[in-house]
C-alpha cells in the first residue's frame, strides 16, 4: 500500500495540536464538504480529510501512525507490522490505507460514518450589542437585526435579514457575553446550528466612565458649593440621591456611594467625582465680584503646589 501524509492531507505540522488539528479539519470540511462546496472533487477531498482527522484526531492512533509512518515519504510503499490490525479491531490494512480506522465525525457512530449522512453542528456567531448605562442597572429587551446565513430549496447559501429580542439581564457588565442558543450559522447534513454570542458593549455617556461593577460620575458644583459645603441632589443610573459636598473640597474629589455601582454579583460601587465649575466673568456685576475676590484672596497662589 502506499503511504499517506495525513499531516499535509489536513494542512498542519506534525508538531501541531490536538486542537491545531480539529480547527483545520472543522475548515477544510466546511470547504469541501458536497453539500457546500461546488468544486468537483469535493467528494473525494472531504474523504480525505475525513480520513486524516480519523487517526490524528485520536491520539492513540495518531501515536501509532507517527511510529509507523516516521521515515516514510508520501506514495512510498511499506506494510504495517503483522499485529496492527487486531490492535484496532481487525481492520483490513490491505484494502485502504487505515480505511477503516476513520474516527466518527461530531456525533456520529462508527456504524453511522460508514453508512450515514454527513452531519455537523453549524459554526457560532460572535457579535456585540451596545447598550446604554441605565440599561445594565434595570435590564431592558432589545431588538437587533442581523444577516442570517441560511440554505434554499436547492442547498444554495443565501442569507436574509432576521430580527432578535434580545434580553439585556440586570447587573450585566461590559465585556460579558449573552448566548442565543440556535441562532448561528445553519448546521451541515441536518446538524445543528451553532449559537449567537453578543458582547455587552457600553454606549458612550460623558457623564459616566465604567472599571467593571464600578461607575464614576462627574457632578458640577458651585465653587461655593465647594468652599463652604453644600447639599446637592444628584440624578444617577439607579435615580436621584442626596450627597453632602464636604468644605473645602476640589475638582477630582470622590464621594463614594457604596454598592450603588452596576448591580452585578457582587455590586459595584458609585464614585460621584467633583468637578468645580465658575460662573462665567459676563457682565460688569461678575467681574466686579471675582475683582473683589483677587483682593481679598490675594495670597492664594493656585500654582504653589506645582512650584509656580
């Protein structure tokens, strides 16, 4: 019989992975397989890469064929040892090279891959979804459209729009993943479809800047408010709250507002970050105000701490 490279049959090096081989044989067959592919030697390459992933795709038997096939050059002649066949079963070694140690494809039986339709779970989809700020404190429904991949009458690819209620959970956090069982790409064969995976994704608010649970929000105060303390009602994600200002505070402080954050598990925290804001020098009143404030507060030097 003549030998075959199954490692150049599949596209990988020897030195390549268990999962290396899988993503190059899951490939190759959506390539090739007949109920996909138009070329017109589909049929006789998914065969070979079927039989390829057969042996490397198990590591006994990968194992076996590295020790057997280690000085052998493709096309090359050569008999397996006298005990191969009783070691896998009886398999008739002079009929086709390891035709008949093929490993069963996704989740068919031995029996179903010799005398079965092909069949694979369809490929799963990743996408994201933007969702504002208020939604990850109260969940919400949203409705996304997307180009769904399916087959005609004929077996032809087409794709057509498809809307999806999506529903946004309470509590979740940007970078986590929502799935959609059964809404990827179709199976091959009459296999499953895979699943829709969508990134939570924050839509841009200036108010807010998210670190995980935790939400920073920027809250304009008087510089009144600032120097003597002050009251203020401030409207958040979760509604409004009441917050004391301290006196004497400045631009950057934080008032922590403990677990009042994304209500995750467990919940962040909210961090209302001061931000002093002038009133603006418009008028003739205004200025004669900040012109009694340089007087009085001559001795303030803004810079001292940067050495100005």
């Amino acid at each position: 019989m003549e030998y075959k490279d199954y490692y150049q049959a599949l596209g990988v090096d020897k030195s390549a992975s268990a999962d290396d081989i899988k993503k190059a044989y899951r490939k190759l067959v959506r390539k090739y397989h007949p109920d996909v592919s138009k070329s017109k030697d589909a049929d006789a390459k998914t065969k070979e890469i079927n039989e390829a992933y057969g042996v490397l795709g198990d590591p006994e038997k990968r194992a076996a064929y590295d020790e057997l096939g280690s000085a052998r050059r493709p096309g090359q002649e050569f008999r397996p040892p006298p005990d191969w066949a009783s070691s896998y079963g009886g398999a008739d070694m002079d009929s086709d090279f390891f035709s008949d140690l093929f490993a069963h494809v996704g989740r068919r039986s031995r029996a179903g891959a010799r005398g079965g339709s092909f069949q694979m779970r369809g490929e799963d989809i990743h996408a994201s979804i933007g969702i504002d700020l208020v939604d990850a404190y109260h969940g919400a429904t949203r409705t996304v459209t997307m180009r769904a991949p399916q087959r005609d009458a004929a077996g032809r690819h087409v794709s057509t729009d498809k809307q999806l209620n999506v529903n946004i959970p309470k509590g979740v956090l940007p970078g986590q993943q929502l799935r959609l069982a059964g809404q990827g790409h179709p199976g091959v064969g009459g296999g499953p479809p895979g699943d829709l995976f969508l990134e939570i994704v924050l839509n841009p608010d200036p108010r807010y800047r998210v670190e995980g649970g935790n939400v920073y929000e920027s809250v304009p105060v008087a510089p009144w408010e600032a120097a003597l303390g002050a009251h203020i009602t401030v409207p958040t994600p979760s509604g409004e709250v009441e917050v004391k200002v301290p006196i004497n505070s400045q631009t950057g402080r934080k008032l922590r507002l403990k677990a009042r954050g994304i209500p995750a598990n467990p919940p962040g925290d909210l961090y209302l970050v001061l931000e002093v804001v002038l009133p603006p020098a418009d008028n003739d009143r205004a200025r004669q105000l900040y012109e009694t404030m340089a007087r009085e507060f001559g001795a303030f030097n803004p810079r001292a701490r940067t050495g100005g």
